[in-house]
C-alpha cells in the first residue's frame, strides 16, 4: 500500500494493530514503511483513525543500457 505522509510518498512494508485492553482505550496501528525517495525504513505508531492521502505515483517500464563506477543509464518504455 502506498501512503503520503508529510508530503512524502511511503510504502508499507508491514502492519501490527494493537487494540486496547481498557475501556476508552485507542486502536494504535504500528507501520514499519519506507520513504520512496531516501528509501529509509522506520517504525511509526498511528491511531487507527488516522487518514492519508494517495501519493500521485506513475510506475514505468525501463530498461538498463549499461553501468559505469558512478552511474547507471536507463532508457524508459
């Protein structure tokens, strides 16, 4: 599932819900997610009646032409 979150797009790698064992208690939602732009993974904690925006992503076909010490050329579908 992909997810904007501070105006970053994250993926979800996993969910853990944890629901409370007293009365008036919140759902908590654990996210173990990485940001699609440093390609960080972390731990967050969100209540379960958090909302999140879709990310405006295009996935692409490309194909690798070759690869140098430093850089890589792709050429896109």
């Amino acid at each position: 599932m992909y997810f904007e979150f501070e105006n970053t797009p994250y993926y979800c790698l996993d969910v853990e819900v944890s629901t409370p064992t007293a009365r008036g208690g919140q759902t908590l939602v654990r996210l173990k997610m990485r940001n699609l732009l440093t390609r960080a993974v972390f731990d967050k904690t969100f209540k379960a009646s958090d909302k999140f925006k879709e990310p405006d992503l295009e996935r692409r076909g490309f194909l690798s032409l070759f690869r140098l010490a430093t850089a890589r050329t792709f050429l896109t579908r």
